[in-house]
C-alpha cells in the first residue's frame, strides 16, 4: 500500500495550480473576476480542500497558457482525486471524515500530542469504544460500533509497506486514567508498547513531574506532507470536530510547541519502562 490516495493527488493538484496562477501573474481575485466564480472556491481547491472538476482545471490552465499535453495530464490528476476514498462510507461519523482521515492517509509524517485520550491509532477496540461511549452517551450501541470500525480501521495506516513516521507525546495522565476498567487499561498499555516498538513509531510520555509545559493550552496533530508547495496542517481536536490550520505562523507556533515538548519528556525507552509499570 502506498499513499497515494485522493486527498494527496487533491492537495498536490492544488499546490501545482497556484503555482502556475503565481507564475501566471494573477492574484486569486483576479482569477475568480476573470472566470466569474467565487474566490473561496479557488482558495479551497488550490489548498487542496475541495476537488476540482476536471473542466475546473481546463479553464484555470487555458488561462495560464499551459500546453496540452500537462493539461491532459493535470486533467487526469483531478479525475483521480475526485474518487472516494474507503472511509467515505462513514461521512456522516463526525470525527475523521472525509477531511481528517484524508490528512491522515495523505501525510507522510503525524506529530500528535495528547492530553486525555490514548490517540486513535493506538487505542484498542475496548479502549476506543469506552472513549466513544463516554463523550457520546446519547448514541445508539450500533453507531458506537461503525465508530469503532472506523478508528480500527485508520490503524491499518501503520502496517502499510511506507507508514507515515509517526510521533506521539503522551501525557502521563492519559495512563493514570482508568478508562473502561483495570482490564481494558491493562490491554492498552501493553497495545502501547507493541506500536512504540514498530520501526515508524516514535512513543514518549511527559510525566506529571515534568510540570508547567508548552503544551498545556490542548491537545494536537501535525499532518506532515512530502512536496514543499503542500502545506502541512495543524488539526485541533474538540469532541465535535476538528479545526484545520494551515496558515504558516500557525504552523510555526505548534511546531514549536512540538519542539519545546520533546524535552520534557521521557526517551523512549524510559516512556516504556513507565507504561509496562502503570
């Protein structure tokens, strides 16, 4: 498997049309006067958040001057990225689709720090569906369970042949807390320590003797991404949904606060040392 998915052909056809509008001399809002559409459709399609039609990109390359045969081909690229995805069948689940689990499968490096949950792609069916059913007591037993399917689901992105590199700060806290009872906690931890011991995963836990640190405002995720022209994107979690950042002041601040975090915590080996003993 690789991650070649839609939101990355999405993300990359957005980067090149920018930079060939750039090239081209326009600004956005010329562009959207010139061809009579919104400038917030432009902007969604050129940072990659919504897909472009395929007459989208004929119109916009015909104005950049852009010779047949990269047309054709660009052309392509967005029939490519307009197919769906597998998780698309769980649009209507509010915590990762279509736009986190796109990141997620587009990304080639994750950064997530995390404050009271065990992150999604570590925790266990037992542990997920105790989480689940806590924030949301008001779901049916059946919905909790496609919720499940689709957090185990996305943890298939660590056994592809090429997984993202992978780096989780866990906050000490997150172990303290008996979530779903001893049993299910115990079956955590040791899932824990199976994922810190695969080859793209890098675990570390900030222990509670660490103190006031730079991550202490919430918890967060930084989707990495291969090309330059595609920008990374900060993605804060709240229990009803995500907000996306992608300006690069922001993107410097959590990078940052990713940074300042590393210290604080325990090295790999002595987070282990801490999760094999809680």
């Amino acid at each position: 498997m690789t991650t070649r998915t839609p939101t990355s052909r999405r993300r990359r056809l957005g980067a090149e049309l920018r930079r060939l509008r750039e090239e081209a001399g326009l600004t956005i809002d010329r562009f959207a006067e010139t061809v009579e559409c919104s400038q917030s459709k432009v902007s969604r399609i050129e940072t990659g958040q919504v897909s472009a039609t395929p007459r989208d990109v004929r119109d916009m390359l015909e104005l950049y001057r852009v010779d047949d045969a990269q047309r054709e081909a660009m052309v392509q690229i967005a029939r490519e990225a307009r197919q769906r995805g597998w998780w698309q069948k769980f649009v209507d689940v509010p915590d990762g689709v279509p736009a986190y689990v796109g990141l997620e499968m587009a990304a080639t490096s994750i950064d997530i720090y995390m404050a009271l949950i065990v992150p999604a792609l570590l925790q266990t069916p037992d542990y997920a569906r105790a989480v689940i059913a806590a924030v949301r007591p008001d779901l049916p037993a059946a919905e909790i369970d496609r919720r499940v399917e689709l957090r185990v689901r996305r943890q298939a992105l660590l056994d592809q042949e090429r997984p993202p590199r992978l780096r989780v700060l866990l906050d000490d806290t997150v172990l303290r807390r008996p979530v779903g009872g001893p049993a299910v906690m115990a079956a955590q931890r040791r899932r824990l320590l199976e994922d810190a011991a695969r080859p793209s995963v890098t675990l570390r836990v900030l222990s509670t003797e660490a103190g006031a640190h730079a991550g202490m405002d919430g918890p967060f995720t930084i989707f990495g991404f291969p090309a330059a022209a595609e920008r990374d994107v900060v993605a804060l979690d709240s229990a009803a949904d995500a907000l996306y950042l992608e300006a690069p002041e922001d993107l410097r601040r959590y990078r940052r606060v990713f940074e300042l975090l590393l210290p604080a915590a325990l090295t790999p080996e002595a987070s282990a040392e801490l999760i094999a003993r809680r």
